[in-house]
C-alpha cells in the first residue's frame, strides 16, 4: 500500500464539511469535492455510526488504508478531496478514447469490467478483461499473473487503489506498455507515473449541487451529472494523442 501512503502524504490536513456514501459513489467535501466508487463489503450491518464528518480531511484519508472497503472507499474520496490539482496540465480527454488511440490494432487489457468495452473491443488486436468477480468472457483475475505480461496496453480501474490490488497488478505490466488508470476513484496525480502508469485519468467535480443531488439519488456512475473527465499524461504525447 505504497502508492496510498505516498498519496495521503501528499496531502493537506484540512476541515471536513460534508460526506455522502452513496450507493455507487463516495464523496467527501473539503474545499472542493473528492470522490470514489463505493467498494461494499460483507460486513455492512456491523457498521455503526461514527461521526466521521466531525475527523479532519488526512483522518478520512487514513481510511483508505483499511480493510474495510466502505471505509477505504472514504478514505480515497478524501484523498481525492485533498489532491492538489495542477489544473494547466489537465487534459479534456476521457480515459476510454486514450485507449482507442493508443492501442488499435494492439493486445490489450483491462482490469475492471467497464460498460464502455463492448463498444471498442473490436478496436483492438486483443483484449483480456480481467474481473474479481468475473461475467461471462471475462477472466478471473487469479489469472492476471498468467496473461498480462503480453498486453501492449494495460487499462487499470482507479478501484485498485481502493481495494489495495493496484500495486499487485502493476508488477504484472511489462515495462514498454502503456498504462492508463481510470475512474472516478482515480487520484489525479503525478505520484502514480512513479509507478509506470502513463495516464492518469479521473474526474473533478464541476458542479457541486447538481452532483450531490444525483449522488443522494443513487444514480450510478455512468448516468453522474456535475463531473469532468479529465487526465494527465506522464509525457508530452501530443503527437499520438
């Protein structure tokens, strides 16, 4: 859990004014709004209430270390709450349109089941999906070892920083792969081109009422109002992109 140590160190300690976890999204409202997929766990009826709107924004922080995933969940969205943004290097792009650039024609694969692949795949020379808990056509992800060394371009949900597997996946990368790690968990920061991912693809919160009333509602993440996608490039890829 390097990568989280080094994100929560990254960022300030600041007052908490408001936390919402959703059915689909976690966020939590600092001086601007962070957010997170909500990762459930089997133990939701032993949670119990803990005034955690009242814990400072590195405290929520903190949670993203725990192996509750509803707490981690938190904790990530703080993180995100707390990023500081450098907003002249955000690029108006989506995670899903890097990857159809970058890797047409080529291996791919992706961890985390994403909505958008049944439209793309046919894109690609290859691709294996790779899920936790697995739909048809998809692989397991016990089998990550096995198959994602020969991806030319890797796809990552940011939920692998949430659920603690990112940096057990990584490892798995070959060293010449483009690695993209996006949605709405994905922390915008350049700390993660330390750990070979190339694009960084996430959201920011645009319109806080508007998100906050579809988050309330339990709107699922791909119907969410209110959000920008955005990314940071490791390098200048202008020419590709």
């Amino acid at each position: 859990m390097e990568v989280l140590k080094e994100l929560i160190s990254s960022i300030e300690d600041k007052p908490v004014k408001d936390l919402i976890v959703g059915a689909f999204i976690t966020m939590v409202k600092s001086e601007r709004i962070g957010c997170a997929s909500t990762v459930m766990n089997k133990n939701c009826s032993k949670r119990d209430f803990r005034n955690l709107i009242s814990k400072s924004l590195k405290e929520l922080a903190e949670l993203s270390l725990s192996e509750d995933t509803i707490d981690s969940s938190i904790g990530v969205a703080a993180i995100n709450a707390g990023i500081k943004i450098k907003f002249e290097k955000l690029r108006e792009i989506k995670g899903q349109d890097i990857m159809l650039i970058v890797g047409k024609n080529k291996d791919c694969a992706v961890i985390g089941h994403f909505p958008f692949l049944e439209k793309i795949k046919g894109n690609f020379k290859s691709l294996n999906i790779f899920e936790l808990h697995p739909e048809e056509g998809d692989i397991p992800a016990d089998k990550i070892p096995e198959f994602l060394p020969y991806a030319d371009v890797v796809a990552i949900t940011g939920m692998t920083i949430t659920n603690h597997t990112f940096e057990d996946v990584i490892k798995y990368v070959k060293k010449d792969a483009f690695v993209i790690m996006l949605g709405p968990s994905t922390p915008i920061s350049e700390i993660l081109f330390d750990y070979n991912v190339d694009a960084v693809c996430g959201s920011i919160v645009e319109d806080e009422e508007t998100f906050i009333t579809y988050v309330k509602e339990g709107v699922c993440v791909k119907n969410l109002k209110g959000l920008r996608q955005v990314a940071i490039l490791k390098e200048n890829y202008d020419r590709i992109l």
